[in-house]
C-alpha cells in the first residue's frame, strides 16, 4: 500500500494513542459517535488515512498514514487542537467539566509501523528498472558548448 508524490514512494504508518484530560472516561454514546466523526473529518482535510481505528471509553486508537511531509508532531497539534475545539462546539455543557477548552490531555504515544523485508526488496527492484529505463531514454550524448569544433 505505498504511496507516491512527485518523486517519492512512501508508507509512513503510526500507532497512535491519546486520552482525554486527566483519563477521563468520557467517550460514549453520542459523544464517542461526534469524535468519530470529527477525526475522520479532519484527518481527510489533512490527507491521512485512518488505516484502523477504535475509541475507548478513556482513551483512542489510532493507525494512519501520515505523508512524509507532515511532522507526526505537527499532526497530533492539529488533530488535538481543532478537534478539540470542534467537541466543544457540538458539546458545549463539556466546558464546565473542562474548563479552558483542554479535551486532551498533553501527551500521545505513538511507535511506527515498519517494513518487511519482501516491500524494501521489491522496492529496491523497481526503483533498479525504473533507473535502467530512464538511463536508456536520456542516451544522447549532450555537447560541450566550450569545446571548439
């Protein structure tokens, strides 16, 4: 399942894990359906794909594809952020228990999802093809325009 932009082929997975402020066990019901959503929402906006994921009571699970472009830092800051704020706004009897609109707590966990051996290799033989294609293509010799003729 790898994916490309202009020059590159990627496949950066993550396991990613993040709870409510101070472990809440917050996420049911209507709210867990609204959180749902929301990070499907913005998680399209972004262009990363949620490969799996899963919402328990106190915490989220999450598995996505993050371009090689975007800081898994930078996509936690906004996931966290505006979902945030997008939960206060569809829930807002949540800012008295939550106070300064911190849904989240601080912190995530997040590992990365690696390769097997047979991707890296397959890769590795057509990244080879793709070179002996180009190389047959650009054969012409170019001239030096300094040389006297």
């Amino acid at each position: 399942m790898d994916k490309s932009l202009a020059h590159t082929k990627w496949m950066c997975k993550y396991h990613i894990v993040f709870t409510p402020k101070y472990r809440r066990k917050i996420i049911y019901n209507k709210l867990r359906k609204d959180i749902k959503e929301i990070i499907q929402d913005l998680c399209k906006w972004k262009g990363v794909e949620i490969i799996e994921g899963h919402e328990m009571p106190d915490h989220i699970h999450l598995l996505v594809a993050i371009p090689p472009k975007m800081s898994v830092s930078a996509f936690m800051g906004y996931l966290k952020g505006k979902s945030a704020m997008m939960i206060f706004d569809r829930h807002s009897n949540l800012k008295f228990k939550f106070g300064n609109r911190n849904f989240w707590s601080t912190g995530y966990y997040v590992s990365t999802v690696g390769l097997n051996e047979a991707t890296i290799a397959k890769y590795i033989r057509e990244q080879d093809t793709h070179d002996q294609m180009m190389d047959k293509i650009s054969k012409k010799e170019l001239e030096d325009p300094f040389r006297d003729s």
